[in-house]
C-alpha cells in the first residue's frame, strides 16, 4: 500500500485516487495514522456488506449518500445519530485530520455533491494489524488471496510511550527521576510529569528501579480505554551499550557492567531501551525535530559533563562498543593539570574539567575567587572572571573543531545552561551573533569558545557549519528517551504484551 505524509495530502492526490481503486496510507513522523479509501462505483461494489440497498445509489449525483451508509455499516458508532464528518475537498487538511483521529470517525471528503475519498483512522478499537489487513476484510477480494502476516509491534497513532530521564548531576544538586507519558508523536507529555527524588549518597541500583517502577505504574494509570503502552525508554549519561551501564560517573561506580534494561524489562513485563543522553537528544531530533540534514551533532553540555550524540548520514552512530561522541574526555590543551580538578574518569586534560559549570567553579575558587561560579556570573566583568569563562569556552571550542574537522557535519545543537550558551538562537560563525552583548558571562564563555573553533578547524568548515542553541530540560530529556522506545518498537517488530492494553 502507497503511504503518504499528512502534510502532501491535497486537492489533487485525493482526486487521482478515483484512477486507482487502492487505499493510501496517511502517515506522521513515519508513524500510520489512518488510509484514504476512494469512493469509487468498484470500491462501494466490494464492501463487506449485502449491496442490495447500495445499487440505486451508485450513479454519481447519490454516490455521497452512498459513502455515508456504506460508512455506517464498517464503523461502529457511526450514522446519524453520532455523526460522520464530512469536509469539502479543498478543505482538507492536517487539522482536520487531527480531529477525525481523535474523534475515532471517518471523516468524508467530498467535491460538490459528491463523496470524493473517506479518511479511516487508525483506532485500534476496530483496528488490530496492519491496514493492508483492515482493508482486505473492509472489502471482498475479487479472488481468493492467501492471508497476510501479521507485523509484530506495529505503532499505531493512539499508542502510547514512557521516557524516564535520571538526573545524576543536576545544577542544583538535586538527584531525581523525571518521567513523562507521551504519544507516538513524543512532542509533548501526556498531563505532567512525575518527579521522584533520588538519595544524594551512593545510588544502590535496587533502588533507582523501584522507582522507575513506581513512576511507571502512576504514569500507566493515565491510559485511556483501549491505549496500548508500547514501553519505557531510560537515558542517563555515561558509556551504555545494548542495554548495560558499561561505565558511568553520574550514578556512581557500582553500576558499572549493570544490565540496566533486561533487569527493568524483567519486573516491568515491558520492551525497555536504555540510551545516552546526547544520544537520545540526538535520535529525537533526528526522527521528530530535526535540524533538516542527515549531517548534524549534538553537543550537551551539563553541570558536570560534557556529551555529543552523532547522527550522520541520517543514522545515529554510537561507534563499535557505544562509545562514539565522548568529547567531554577529548584531551585538549588549555585544561588544569592540578588533582582537584582532575575529571571523574580520572584522566588528565579532558573537556569537561575545564568546559563545565563544576569545573569553572572549582578553578574560580582555585584563583582565590570568592563565591565560585555562581558570584562570578553576578560579577562577569571581574578579570578572574573573564579570563576563566574564555578558557572554558576555548576548551569546548577546541573540542568541537576537533569534530568539524573529523566529521564535518553541516550543523551543531548546542544544549547547555543558558549562562554560558545564551537564549535559543541560530548562528554562523562568519556572522556576528546579534543575541550576545559584551560584559556578561555567556559573552566571555562564547568568545573563547568561537575563537577556538574557528582557529582550529581546516579550510572553509568552520564558516560553513550552522550552530544551532537550544534550550534543555528534563521533561526534553524524557521525551527524548520516549523517542528511543518508540523507534526500537518501529524498527525492530518487538511484540508488545497483552497486558499492556489498558483495560480502564
């Protein structure tokens, strides 16, 4: 069957159906959220229904009222008395769409006095397989066929997801689990999200699932009649492969070699992605908000660390053990070689013992700057205080030439804390950046990083790569880790359990 995106459905393709017979599918972000069936003489012929009462109503001036019975018989519900939709054919459009979804109706499409097409939402209340598989019982095959199989896992628009984020280094301080439920779109959560604190000592393992676990039953309870929980993804920082915690410095060090997502997957009963943070950010963009090139980095730049997630030619690349885009531990020039600012992986010179809100602070306080790095931004046109905010910058500058130069990907996101990286914007680096003013902290830190890049990297790349800034939170990080789920759902044909239709 022929898939079309939501926003190409026009006047014009819904006409040319009237050449075919065949169905469309009408999809969002890859995922099927109805098909467009012509209303053809030949088509109303072959309704699953007698077609005794549908003769006298073929001829074109009554092929409307023809559709609408014939809309009556497939989905419960429907008629007069609840109402099927009906919409001009240059009327509709991707709002219309969104409605007819939501309602669960066939929204008919007509030109002049005639029904054009139907739109059939995919509900799962009438719809359990594929489309193909609705259509071949919605109408009579003109010749036996042999059954179709059925596709594991497929998603449809009412599934829903969990995105869990673990926040091991928060600027606050505070250790917390943030959940939110979200639809197969993942742009925004489903009601709020659920925070739960986590202990500021040693985080035991057995402790942060329980947790997970409990957000995951208070999140469910949210379902809607017959929405179908497809699963839980989780992102956190640190190096995780398939599923394991092979080394993280946020949650402590017994996590290390953790099944994290077979132990959850477990007690949940539910498919569970583990994945990086910069890599889910960068996965997200890539499937639902993407920068527009199959070429891009994201950069993430957190109180303690800093993370980069890979997406080129149009896949996100996480390297031969899941270990791709570590640029918080490039060694780079321009970093303290004293203990007390050594990074927590324990190695000298990386990026993110000079780049990072944590160590900003720790070298202010080294430089007998009083207040560290929250009264150097009340106070940023102190010398110290300059100084130490371009050598930051200039260490994640460095950083990031080294990527252009590697990788030359067309744009960079940069996520991090508004002090240092400023408001969402986008910029070139041949070009001034209009949102930045000289004597604030975002200023000294983004001069020395832009200095950095475009000293270090070869030829025109530096000039010709689009920096994108983007603000982060961790509702952002959730639905990012959601996205993760629902991709490993679309892509692999996991089987979803049977409990895990609601039953409300």
């Amino acid at each position: 069957m022929e898939k079309i995106n939501v926003r190409y459905v026009n006047a014009e393709k819904i006409k040319s159906l009237r050449h075919s017979d065949e169905a469309v599918g009408v999809t969002r972000n890859n995922v099927l959220i109805g098909v467009l069936l012509p209303l053809t003489e030949r088509v109303l012929r072959r309704l699953s229904r007698p077609d005794d009462r549908l003769a006298a109503t073929l001829d074109a001036a009554e092929a409307e009222l023809a559709s609408g019975e014939a809309a009556r018989e497939f989905v419960p519900g429907t008629g007069e008395a609840s109402g099927h939709a009906s919409i001009g054919i240059r009327d509709f459009g991707g709002e219309r769409l969104d409605g007819a979804v939501a309602d669960g109706r066939p929204l008919l499409v007509t030109s002049g006095k005639v029904a054009e097409a139907v739109f059939l939402p995919v509900d799962r209340t009438w719809v359990e397989s594929l489309v193909d598989d609705h259509v071949a019982a919605f109408l009579r095959p003109e010749a036996p066929v042999a059954a179709r199989p059925r596709r594991a896992g497929g998603v449809l628009s009412n599934d829903r997801a969990i995105g869990v984020r673990i926040i091991g280094d928060g600027r606050d301080g505070r250790r917390r689990i943030v959940g939110v439920l979200t639809d197969v779109f993942a742009e925004r959560p489903i009601g709020e999200e659920v925070t739960y604190p986590l202990p500021e000592e040693e985080l035991d393992r057995s402790h942060v699932l329980d947790q997970i676990v409990r957000l995951v039953d208070e999140l469910s309870a949210r379902l809607g009649p017959a929405e179908r929980l497809l699963g839980v993804g989780v992102e956190f920082g640190g190096h995780l492969h398939e599923g394991r915690v092979v080394y993280t410095s946020n949650l402590r060090f017994n996590w290390h070699g953790f099944p994290f997502a077979e132990r959850l997957k477990a007690v949940l009963r539910l498919p569970v992605v583990l994945e990086n943070d910069a890599n889910a950010l960068a996965l997200y963009k890539n499937l639902f908000a993407g920068p527009g090139t199959p070429d891009f980095a994201v950069v993430l730049l957190t109180r303690m660390g800093v993370g980069c997630g890979l997406v080129l030619d149009g896949r996100l690349y996480r390297g031969g053990g899941g270990m791709a885009g570590e640029l918080g531990h490039l060694p780079v020039a321009g970093t303290s070689a004293r203990e007390d600012s050594a990074c927590r992986c324990g190695n000298p010179l990386c990026v993110e013992r000079a780049a990072t809100p944590t160590a900003i602070d720790l070298e202010l306080r080294a430089r007998d700057y009083p207040g560290g790095y929250e009264a150097a931004l009340r106070e940023p046109g102190h010398p110290v205080v300059r100084e130490v905010l371009e050598q930051a910058g200039g260490a994640l500058g460095r950083a990031i030439a080294g990527l252009i130069n590697l990788l030359n990907p067309r744009v960079i996101v940069l996520s991090g804390p508004p002090d240092l990286i400023g408001a969402p914007r986008d910029f070139y680096l041949s070009q001034d950046d209009p949102k930045l003013h000289e004597g604030t902290a975002r200023w000294s830190y983004l001069h020395g990083l832009r200095a950095a890049i475009r000293d270090g990297c070869f030829s025109n790349s530096a000039d010709e790569c689009h920096f994108v800034v983007e603000k982060r939170d961790a509702v952002q990080g959730a639905l990012a880790a959601a996205a993760c789920l629902i991709h490993h759902v679309q892509t692999t044909g996991v089987e979803i359990p049977a409990e895990a239709v609601s039953r409300v």
